[in-house]
C-alpha cells in the first residue's frame, strides 16, 4: 500500500472521532461478541495483550475488562482515534497508547494476544499483516479478530451490478478463504454472522459509511459521476426497501488463531 494510502486511510478515521460512536452500531455489537469469543482463553494472571485498530475505545473496553491485570498495548493507525480511546479509558498503570500501522507492528516478540475488532480490512496485504502479527506473539499465543466477510453490502454490490457500475465497496474473504489463509499461522477457529441493519434511504448508508471513516472505496476505484450515483441510490431503494427503509447485510467473521507452542 502507498503511503498515500495509508494517510488517507488515517485521515478518513481521524475526521470521524467525533461522528464514530453515534453510527457504530455493528461495531458495538462485533466487539461484544468477539468479546465473548475471548473470555475464557487461559492467558495468565498478567497477560501482555496488544491491539490493533483500538479506535474511539469501543473493543478496548471489553479488553479492559476481560484482562484486568493485563499489560495493554492499545494502537491504532490514526494518532486520533488513539488520543479518543485515552479519553474514553483513562490513564491507568500497565495501558499504553501508540500510534501504530499494523501491517507494521513495533512491539515485543513475547505477547500473549494480539486482537483487533473491524480493523484488519483495511490491511493491504491481509496474509502478509496478519502473519507479521502472529510473529509477535509468544509460543501458544492467540491472534484474535473480528473481520467483515464476502457477503457484506451484498445489497449495494448487486444495484451496481445490475446498473453496470462497479462498486468501491472492498470485496472481502468468505470463511473458508479466510480460513486457507490462517491455517500457516496455527490452529484456527474461525465462526461467522450475518447482521442485517436497516437505513432510511442509500444516502443515509453512505453517509453512515463517511461518518465511521469507512468510506473510502479499493484503490484504483473511479467514482460515479453524480448522475449516475442517483441512479444506482434509486434503483438500490426500491431493490433494498423493508419496512424500516433499506436493508444492508454485515458480514461477519470471527477468528482465534492459537499459535503453536
């Protein structure tokens, strides 16, 4: 990825600190379950645990609570999100604040976890980042994430599709992809779900996608011309409409990779 990239990337989030939590309805809900998924690991009495993509704090606080004597590394790509987690959190002995590319990680090779809820997607090379994460961790360390999967905006890919048009929604892995792409890594367990979330109209989607950060389309997409993106927001309304407004599908993938001793 392009340092131009990765700075637009760090600024799209940097811009949605104050708009994030009001529209991280899924990301509230992803965090809870890979909460879930994690509870039970026996890390130790004092694990070291880093995460990747902290954000505005949302999966921190699970962290927080999960590993209460923890040593907490807590990173994310824009300074930011960093700064609103501090806020959220607190100071407190044994939590760390760093800006961090996690593609690039600067930490010890000794972690007992690394985790990272809705933020390995923006990863330009998934397989190599995750393996460069993996690395940190120490003999039967866990590598835990919660990823969007191949069906997300199924709804909005398809109006595209079916108009002509191409997109700019990233295309993501299906489970047994992602699975494929673990198995060098460990033992991996990988679960999905499929949430269906609903929006007035297409516009108020887009905008959701802006206000998260989350908007912005794969490398080499050309925009729509203005018509032609009032056409794809029709069509999709009366495809997608409900009883709530439209309907979107979040694709959710769940990982735990146990690296071997």
């Amino acid at each position: 990825m392009t340092r131009g990239r990765k700075k637009a990337i760090r600024l799209a989030f940097s811009g949605a600190v104050a708009t994030y939590d009001g529209e991280a309805q899924v990301h509230r809900h992803t965090a809870e379950r890979l909460a879930g998924k994690i509870s039970g690991l026996p890390l130790g009495p004092s694990p070291i645990v880093l995460e990747v993509g902290c954000g505005t704090g949302l999966f921190t606080a699970e962290l927080a609570a999960l590993f209460a004597n923890a040593t907490l590394l807590i990173s994310d790509l824009s300074p930011a999100m960093v700064e609103s987690c501090r806020r959220r959190l607190g100071e407190k002995p044994g939590r760390f604040f760093l800006a961090m590319d996690g593609e690039a990680p600067v930490s010890p090779n000794n972690l007992d976890m690394i985790a990272s809820s809705l933020a390995v997607q923006w990863f330009s090379d998934l397989g190599y980042g995750l393996g460069r994460l993996a690395a940190c961790l120490k003999p039967g360390g866990v590598l835990a994430f919660a990823t969007f999967g191949a069906d997300t905006f199924r709804e909005w890919r398809k109006a595209n599709d079916e108009l002509g048009h191409s997109p700019g929604a990233y295309l993501y892995l299906r489970r047994d992809q992602l699975e494929r792409l673990l198995a060098p890594l460990g033992r991996v367990l990988v679960d999905e779900e499929r949430l269906q979330v609903s929006y007035p109209d297409g516009l108020a989607f887009l905008r959701s996608l802006k206000a998260l950060g989350g908007h912005l389309p794969h490398p080499g997409y050309l925009p729509l011309s203005p018509g032609a993106l009032r056409r794809v927001l029709g069509y999709f309304d009366r495809m997608a409409a409900g009883e709530d407004g439209v309907t979107l599908t979040h694709h959710l993938l769940y990982a735990v990779v146990f690296r071997e001793r």
